[in-house]
C-alpha cells in the first residue's frame, strides 16, 4: 500500500509568500532605499561639492606706463583697463548674459553671441544682458605697480587714484 495522501506542511517550514505580498514587500523596500539617498544627499548640502581656486589677481605694470586716455585690452584676464583724468579703473570683458567675451565697439561693448551691447560704463544698452558688465578692483602692488584683482568687482565708476 501506498500512501497517496499530501503531507501537511511543517510549522517549521517558511510560509509560501503570495504575489502580492511579495510585490508590497518590494515596494516598501524600494520606498525605505529612495528615501534612505534623499537623507545622505541632504547630509551632503552643507560641504561644498567644489574647492575654491586661487584668488586671480595679476599685475598688469606701472601707472606712468598708462597715458590719460588710454584703454588697454588684457585679453587673458578678459578686462579692459582704462585710465582718465580721475584715475585707473578696469571693466570685465565677460558678457552677463551666458558668459561669452565681449569686443570693444565704436561705442561701448558688443556680444559676439548674443547681440548684447553696453555702453562705454558697461551699462546694458541692448541685448538680453541681465545686468551691466562688472567693474573690477585695481590696486597698487608693493613694488609699484598697477594690479587687478580679477575676482572682486567695486561699484561702477570706482577709481584707483594713482
């Protein structure tokens, strides 16, 4: 004789797990992942995703070597400097706009990319420029000479007296 009988499961067997069941116990632990990242990722906002560089400030010669009513192009730096009967003062070349270096034009500034233009000031004339072109800080070196400090920008119609 055989036993044609099904044999009961064990209590000491695991349960069998439904569909659905198994499908809610992967969406909860999909959900706990999803907002287990957002908690390390907000732990993350205070320390800055990028190191600052070094301060850009560069001399560009001596006063005397500037007459009074000139402009200078320094083309690396993307600056102008001018110097006027009140002083020594530099203008940022980078457009406000998307970043691209302006040119100088008869009267004022004008983007290449965009058609922006700004007055001789760096005042907005036309264009979709948000803001004027920055005036930067010009300074004097120990040794004498003239410097530009790239990153600090001083109110429009700043002078270094020299």
């Amino acid at each position: 004789m055989s036993d044609t009988h099904e044999q009961k499961p064990s209590r000491l067997d695991a349960p069998q797990v439904a569909r659905r069941s198994f499908l809610s116990l992967a969406a909860m632990g999909s959900f706990l992942v999803a907002m287990a990242t957002a908690v390390a990722g907000m732990l993350r906002l205070p320390k800055p995703a990028v190191l600052p560089g070094p301060a850009r400030r560069f001399k560009v010669g001596f006063p005397d070597q500037f007459a009074v009513g000139s402009e200078t192009r320094m083309e690396a730096e993307n600056v102008y400097l001018f110097r006027d009967d009140r002083g020594v003062y530099a203008i940022s070349t980078t457009c406000t706009h998307l970043g691209c270096v302006v040119s100088r034009a008869a009267k004022g500034f004008e983007c290449p990319c965009h058609g922006s233009r700004f007055g001789d000031n760096g005042k907005v004339v036309a264009g979709p420029a948000p803001r004027a072109l920055p005036w930067i800080e010009v300074g004097r070196a120990a040794d004498g000479q003239l410097v530009i400090y790239a990153d600090n920008e001083v109110s429009p119609g700043t002078r270094f007296q020299v």
